[in-house]
C-alpha cells in the first residue's frame, strides 16, 4: 500500500454507493425510455449505445478504485493496470461496434 491509507468510516462507502446508483438509475432510465434524439447512428451503433458503454465504464473505473483499493497504491502500479485498459477496451469496442454492423449487410 502506499504511504496514505485509505479513508477510515464509512461515509466513503455511501458517497460511492450513491454515485453508483446514479449512474445506474441513469442507465435504468434511459433504457426504459429511449429518447429518440439518441437512438441515431453514431460509428456502427447507437448513441444510445455509447452512452451506455461510457457509463458502465464509469461505474467500472469506481468500483476498481476503491472497492478493489487500487486508487491507494504506488502510481506505478496504477499505470501498469490503467494503461492496458485504457488501450484495449476502446480498441476491442471500436472492433464489436464496426464489425457488429457486419451482421446487417448479408
């Protein structure tokens, strides 16, 4: 761990708790309603769909910071974790989202 530990009590826990269910009851209700404005074509799919995937990987990044404690360690080992991630998950959705499309032109 490094030099700071990690915040003693609870009340970090509910203020992660709430964020995260905002971000989720945000989620919930777009998918009920699916305004129109967002359901245009945007890179192969939806803007609807990259919202989704933009908040779910929010939610990610909260719950790997401070469930999984990793916002307290070294910066090194943050990098070694965060830069893979940072790379790939765009890379691998840019591939499902173009060639998901794919599905539609046979």
């Amino acid at each position: 761990m490094a030099d700071h530990a990690s915040p003693s009590g609870t009340a970090w826990i509910w203020k992660i708790f709430w964020i995260l269910l905002a971000i989720t009851t945000v989620e919930v209700a777009l998918g009920i309603i699916k305004p129109e404005f967002l359901l245009g074509q945007l890179a192969g799919t939806s803007v609807l769909n990259i919202l989704f995937i933009g908040l779910t990987l929010v939610k990610a990044a909260y719950i790997v910071q401070y469930f999984m404690h990793l916002k307290y360690e070294v910066g090194s080992l943050q990098k070694a974790i965060y830069l893979p991630v940072l790379i790939l998950i765009p890379f691998l959705t840019a591939i499902l989202m173009f060639e998901g499309q794919a599905i539609f032109e046979f």
